[in-house]
C-alpha cells in the first residue's frame, strides 16, 4: 500500500504520520509514505523528524495547487490523506485569497488527480467551522454548511468539491469534520499554544470579547485515530464528525492554562471580539461511534498537562517559530 498525505509536516498532518510509520494503524502496517507539504510559515520538517530516516517515508516540498507537480505524484498512491489547508481564522481575516487559492483550488487539483489515477480513497480532513455557529444541541453530519470565515468558507468550498467528485465521477471519497485539537507540535499562533508560551516567557494572553465562546477539544491523537478508522471503513461519500467531548469556554479555557503554567489574570489582556465570531461549536459524533467504533481516549486534563510540559520542555521547537509567525503576518 502506498499513502500520500499532503500538508504532512504540519501539526496534525505530521502526527498522524509518525503514528502511521510508527505501527500505530494495524491496517497500514507496512505502507509506505510520501508527504507532500509546500513547508509554509506553519510546515515544519522538525516535525518528521522521528520518521525522516524511514525506509518507507518520502518527502517532496511542493504545493498542491501544483498540477504538474500532483499530476507526477499521485499514480500509483492507493490512498491519499489531505491535510494541507491554510486554516488560522485570524489571518483569513486579514486576507482570505491564499485560504481559497489553497482550501479550494489546491482540493480540487488533487482531486482532479485522484480521479485520474484511479486512487482507491481519499480523506478530506475539514473543521466542524464549516457549519457555522450553534446555540444549543451538536450538528449532525446532515446540518446545512454555514461558514462565517473567510476560512471556514474556503473549507466549505473543498467539501463541496469532494462531495461532488464522488457525486460525478465516482470517486471514493470520505470527509471528517474535527472539532478544536491541541497537542505538542502545534503551532503557536493557536490559542493553546499561544497563551502556554507567552505565559511560560512571563508575558500577555488576549482574550477575545467575554470569553464566552464555547468550543470542543480534541486532542491530536484521538483526532488522527478518527481519521483512520474513517480512512480504513469509512463509507465513500460519507461524512463524519470527530469530536473530543470536552466544551469549555474560552474563559474557562484560559483560566486553565494561567493555573498551568503559574500565572493570574493579571496577565490577561481583555481584547476587542473578532470579526464574525462564532458563538458555539458542538458536534454530533454518534455516527463515527456507531459505525466505526471511535471514541476519544485522551483525558482532557491530563492531555493539556502533557502539552504544556511539552512546551516547557522544548523551547528550541517553538522559540524560531514566534518569529516566524510574527514575520508571516
């Protein structure tokens, strides 16, 4: 089995590829893996470096938007896992063409090459934000897309694409929807990541509006356990959400991290409410469970506790990209 994950040497793009090559996914032993990942302001190829030196890993810097690139790369792949997306909120709010250029052409390309090359499945990885904001209750696969971002529009964008490949041409293909992830190797312009090293370097954290936003945490592993059960039993032309089962406020969030990493709220800064910010997410993960078994893992406590003493531990990861995320802006 060959399988193509693209934006590979992100956050969740690369765990999920270490828990591949690692022997984690007892239906992919043995398969080899090529990543291909543009290496953005947020690709970083430290990342892979557990697995570098597999002898059943590739890596090639390209962008998916590259048809000739994709056009060369993808026969003979049996599956491709996509990933690579533009996917800060913030910066699409600065500007959103490179989040439509990336979310939604670069999709359709790879697509284009899929259905060309007769690849056997194709894992689209998007955001619950596709559905836009919820007051009470989950969203079930089935709820109407109502993004609110520039972002979560582009992504919209690409599950429509995928559903219509399938629609069209056949093509075998399965969409998740993940609801917020944290980790190690996530990087720092999120807002776990964010407040864990400015609040390990003594510095600020800014709190959006009241604090009052709702969202569900995932932690990376469980997210990437979902994606492969989906990859591996999905139905073709389904969707499914992963969820983490943990709801918490933004405020309650932050008052978390200050009590980790030994800081008040003295170090809060309370800031103007971003543009069209959405209230609450929620999904529905009965599907997944039901008919594929998933279920998170990871306690939600002793989760963070473990990303931020990855933080704590490995200054020398993340140091070089706050420069590099303040010179991307």
């Amino acid at each position: 089995m060959k399988v193509l994950i693209t934006g590979g040497a992100g956050f969740i793009g690369s765990h999920y590829v270490r828990s591949l090559l690692s022997g984690e996914y007892d239906a992919y032993d043995g398969a080899d893996v090529t990543v291909l990942d543009k290496l953005t302001y947020s690709g970083n190829l430290v990342n892979l470096a557990p697995v570098r030196d597999h002898a059943r890993f590739t890596f090639v810097q390209g962008d998916i938007c590259d048809a000739d690139l994709v056009n060369d790369l993808v026969p003979g792949h049996d599956v491709i896992v996509h990933f690579a997306a533009e996917s800060h909120v913030d910066r699409s709010i600065d500007g959103g063409a490179q989040f439509v250029l990336t979310n939604v052409l670069g999709t359709q390309v790879l697509l284009d090459a899929a259905h060309r090359h007769k690849v056997g499945r194709f894992v689209h990885v998007s955001t619950d934000e596709v559905y836009g904001s919820i007051d009470d209750g989950s969203w079930p696969e089935t709820d109407p897309l109502q993004p609110n971002s520039p972002y979560s529009a582009a992504k919209a964008g690409s599950d429509l694409l995928v559903r219509a490949y399938h629609r069209t041409h056949g093509l075998d293909t399965v969409i998740t929807r993940c609801s917020n992830n944290y980790g190690h190797y996530q990087f720092p312009e999120k807002v776990i990541p964010l407040f864990v090293t400015n609040l390990l370097d003594g510095g600020r954290v800014p709190l959006y509006g009241d604090g009052a936003n709702v969202r569900d945490w995932l932690h990376v592993d469980d997210h990437c356990r979902g994606i492969q059960l989906v990859a591996q039993a999905g139905r073709a032309g389904e969707v499914y959400n992963i969820g983490g089962g943990v709801e918490l406020t933004n405020k309650e969030l932050t008052g978390l991290l200050l009590d980790a990493c030994g800081a008040d709220w003295n170090s809060v800064d309370h800031v103007t409410d971003r543009l069209g910010h959405d209230r609450r997410y929620s999904v529905d993960i009965t599907k997944i469970s039901t008919e594929l078994g998933y279920a998170p893992r990871v306690d939600f406590a002793e989760g963070l506790a473990a990303t931020v003493a990855w933080y704590r531990d490995n200054r020398a990861w993340w140091e070089p990209l706050k420069d590099r995320a303040a010179l991307a802006r």
